[in-house]
C-alpha cells in the first residue's frame, strides 16, 4: 500500500450536519423549505451542483454568485468553532501516519471550506490536499485521486481510499484505487476491491492493506 486517501465531509469529520445546518437557512433566507431529504441529493457532490439544486427547489432569483457567497460565509464561520471527527478517524489517521504510509485530503469541498476543517484537525496530519479549487472536475470523476496520487508520486491502483458517499465511491474506484465505503446518508453495496464497513472503528492499516493485491 502506497498511500490512503480520506475524504472529508462525512468521512473524516462530522460535518454533513453542519452542512444541512448552514443549507438550511440559506434556504429560509431565500424563504423556502430545505429538508434533510433535499441533502441526501447533494452528498458527495460540489458546491457548484449545490447551489444550481438549490436554485431550482426556490425558484429564487438571486445569482448562484450570491448564493455561493452565502454557503461558503456560512460554512466557514461555523466552522470556526470546530468540527468533530467521525468516530475512529483520527485513530486510524495517527495509525496509517504512524506506519510511514503518505496521507492525502480529497474532497469535493472548495479550498476555504477545507482550511476550515484543517485548522481544527490538524493541517500537518496530510502529505497532500486536494480541494475542489485543485481540479477541473469533482467526484465522480477520477480526477481527485488521480491529482492526489500524482502530488504523491504513487500508483492509484496501490492506492486505499475511504469514502463515504456513492459520488466518492465512484471516483475512487475510477481512479483505480481499492475503496473503504462507510456509508453515511445514501447505501453503498459491496463490490470486487470494495469493503463496506458501519464506522471507521473496524478499520485498521492490515485492514487497508489486505485490500492491495
């Protein structure tokens, strides 16, 4: 094993909830109704589809400009004050440090989200950072782990990735990397070089490793 990739929002930190808080009443201010039903459409997915479905279920007129602004004030602010991490993740994150692996952030969020997340977790817990601001195309698209791999000069097929959402799945295993799926607000089914696990708990660095043949 090469290298493990983590994702970020529901993954590595609880935030999803923080999304759904900040989505909320982002929604109420352009007075409309925005219901856990309506996030589980944008897990894993960019701000960019964010704000166009957001749009949509308004009928709002303001600029998706605007409308971004206000996600990523309202994220970054919450943010400040600290974001838990999912449960064993920093456990396995020291692990996979501790065993000399290199660690890489991948995630769909924008730059200033991420910074966010970082100064809470811990910036010098990664050998590389790839945000939404580092590529032409987010998950699905292989592209992330592609960049990732590349910034760490390793093969993606000697790769562990750990997602949370189908869209994360989907670009991993584009990528070529083997997966750990541990599914937060949409299912993810077993598949050849994918373990699906409840929490980050059952997983340890012979765990991820077994997954490299």
């Amino acid at each position: 094993m090469e290298a493990v990739f983590f994702d970020m929002d529901g993954l590595l930190v609880d935030s999803e909830k923080v999304w759904l808080e900040i989505e909320t009443g982002v929604m109420a201010r352009l007075g409309a109704e925005w219901t856990p039903e309506h996030q589980v459409h944008l897990v894993g997915g960019s701000m960019e589809r964010t704000v166009d479905y957001m749009l949509a279920v308004s009928g709002s007129s303001v600029t998706p400009e605007d409308l971004r602004e206000w996600m990523i004030d309202g994220m970054v602010a919450r943010l400040v004050d600290g974001v838990e991490m999912m449960p064993g993740a920093a456990e396995l994150l020291d692990a996979v440090r501790e065993e000399g692996i290199p660690v890489a952030l991948v995630t769909s969020s924008l730059r200033e989200i991420a910074d966010a997340v970082l100064k809470a977790v811990g910036r010098d817990r990664f050998d590389a950072i790839v945000t939404a601001d580092d590529v032409t195309r987010t998950k699905p698209d292989p592209e992330p782990y592609l960049t990732a791999a590349a910034l760490l000069d390793v093969e993606p097929v000697r790769c562990v990735v750990l997602e949370d959402s189908p869209n994360g799945v989907a670009a991993a295993t584009a990528a070529g990397c083997a997966v750990v799926a541990v599914p937060s607000l949409l299912p993810i089914d077993p598949a050849p070089g994918r373990l699906v696990v409840s929490s980050l708990t059952e997983v340890t660095v012979p765990t991820l490793s077994a997954l490299i043949h």
